[in-house]
C-alpha cells in the first residue's frame, strides 16, 4: 500500500524530512505495511510534481529552497505547477507565522478540503487558527498531527495523547524551547550576562540573528498552546497565554539561585483548577526536587502530572531539524500503521 505525501515549504526540515524517507522507505514498508511516496513539493515559485514519485535522492543533491525545486525541474526536465491536492497526506513544513497563519493555513484548509490528511513541522497555522482547522478535519473526517510542532524530537503529544489516555491531567509544565535553555544554561555555567550568553547562542548557530519568538517566550507560549488544545480538546488563543521572556534575567539574579543550589529556567505550564485551565511561559526558579532542574544546553524537558498515574517526565530530544523531521516521520507512522 502506497501513500502519497505532499509537502509544502522546502526548507531544511522538509529536506530533512525527504533524507529521513530516502534512507527508511523500506523498513517502514516492512514495519508498519505502506510505502510513503513524496508526489508533489509546493514553493514560492509552483510546485513539483511527479505522480511516480519524486526522486529523493536527486532532490536532496540540490540544497533547499525553491531553487532546489527550479533544479530539479529543469534537469528532468517538468515545469513546476499550480499547486494540487491529490495525495493522501499533506506534510506542512513552511515558516511558521503566528501573525496570519500563512500559507500555512490556506495549504492545510486546501488539503483539507480535498480529503487529505495533515502532518505538520510548522506551528503558524495552529496557533493562528487552530479551531477553524480541527473544525475543518472534522467536517471532512480526516487526521491531523502536529507533535513535531510541539517541541520538534522530544514526545509531548503522544506522551499526554497516547501514554496517558484516560487518566486526568493536571499539570503540564515543560522546557520547551531549547535556545533559551541554552542561554540559561550559559549565564549559569560561565557567569555571563544575558546579552554574552546570547551572542554565543548566535555564535554557534542554536539562537536566530532576531531572537525574539524564543526569548521573549513567545515559542514556548505556542507550544504548550498547541500542546492545550491537542490533549485538552480547547480553542485557546495566544492571548490566552500569559508571556514572560528571559530578556530581562541579570547574571544576580542566577547568582542568587545558584547560591541556593537553585536554576532559573524558562517554563511553559498548563494548570487544571476547579476545571479551569490557566496557561502560562514565565522564567522560574526550581529545585533540584524537580526533574527539568537537570535538563541543561539545549535540551528540553516535560512533566505530565495526573490523578491516576501521578508524575512522568522525559526529557531529551534533539534539538535540530533531524530532529523535528524525525517527528514529522513518526506522525506519519502513525497515522497508516497495521495494528500488530
């Protein structure tokens, strides 16, 4: 059994997505009983289309971008297309922009509409519009899975939406943002300031040259958002987040918590109280009592509190776009897999 996959944006989590399947087609095929086939990559200038399948192992030669795209066409010799919704599942890999939701968000409501299922790197849509989209799915009766936009290799949704289905959450409280617990970590360790731990991060490729979604909490805040909404079946929006940053943490200031074997650490939590739900991204100090006390670099970290199970905490995954390509990987596992 085939599916077909679509992909939009070619960025260097799509790219690594397409090496992740040119190197693991056949196991999956053997595994989990279907054989995934990229058919179709849509950027800025048309999109690629090979009803056969694209060859990935060419592709990949060509660096990313819609450049990569005009390369392959012209050295098979196509023309990129319209943009057509004609596989079974779309994996949406575009940059995310919390602002409009787009074209994220045109892309998955096109998909949508033509019965394809979703997978989705990017967190711009959901965050935007996540209630128009699972309204949508329904309607059409199609799957969608974002977990590698929830904290990319690390398994938040499939923890809260599979390890502990049935129990009661109420409490989620995770490091969700690896280049800001890089920072921390840094000012901990070296005794630097926010502004010389930053350069660092930027120095070593881990913060953006405009590092303000993930210092200023913003990331964080759409990842437990998502993580809410997913596990929780709600409709919060961003507004709904209360948003602190780590801009505004001195070297003191971890001074003081390091002389009382305490961290600092950017937490992202959702809080079930007399059925009400809060949410919030604010800088914390922990004690070694607590298990993200140990999560450092650029590791992230979750814990799932609950009435049944009590504690469970992970903590790990990669922080890289092999990373959330591997997540990107695993939803579409799952969501074609044989029952063994």
């Amino acid at each position: 059994m085939e599916k077909r996959i679509i992909i939009t944006g070619y960025g260097v989590v799509a790219k690594e997505f397409c090496k992740l399947l040119l190197s693991h087609s056949q196991s999956i095929k053997s595994m989990y009983g279907f054989y995934p086939k990229v058919t179709g990559i849509i950027g800025r200038k048309g999109m690629l289309y090979e009803a056969e399948g694209i060859s990935l192992d060419e592709l990949t030669s060509y660096g990313i971008g819609s450049d990569a795209l005009t390369h392959y066409a012209e050295e098979k010799n196509i023309f990129l297309i319209p943009p057509k919704w004609n596989g079974d599942v779309l994996v949406e890999c575009t940059p995310t922009n919390i602002e409009t939701g787009e074209p994220g968000l045109s892309y998955m409501l096109n998909a949508i509409e033509a019965g394809m299922a979703i997978v989705s790197a990017s967190k711009g849509a959901f965050v935007h519009s996540f209630k128009r989209i699972k309204e949508a799915a329904r309607k059409k009766g199609v799957s969608m899975k974002f977990s590698g936009a929830t904290a990319a290799a690390l398994p938040t949704m499939d923890i809260g939406g599979y390890s502990l289905a049935g129990a009661t959450i109420t409490r989620i409280e995770g490091i969700l943002n690896g280049t800001t617990n890089f920072i921390l970590t840094t000012m901990t360790e070296n005794n630097l300031s926010f502004d010389e731990a930053l350069k660092i991060a930027q120095l070593k490729g881990i913060a953006e040259r405009n590092p303000s979604l993930d210092v200023k909490g913003y990331d964080s805040a759409c990842k437990i958002l998502l993580l809410t909404n997913g596990l929780f079946e709600t409709s919060f929006s961003l507004n709904d987040v209360q948003i602190e940053g780590i801009e505004h943490i001195t070297k003191e200031k971890i001074n003081e918590a390091q002389e009382k074997n305490e961290r600092i650490k950017l937490l992202a939590s959702v809080i079930l109280k007399n059925e009400h739900l809060s949410l919030e991204v604010r800088p914390r100090t922990i004690q070694p009592s607590n298990p993200l006390y140990y999560v450092n670099g650029t590791n992230k970290g979750i814990v799932f509190e609950t009435e049944e199970m009590d504690t469970i905490c992970v903590t790990g995954g990669a922080s890289h776009p092999r990373g959330a390509a591997a997540a990107v990987l695993k939803d579409v596992i799952n969501l074609y897999r044989r029952e063994l």
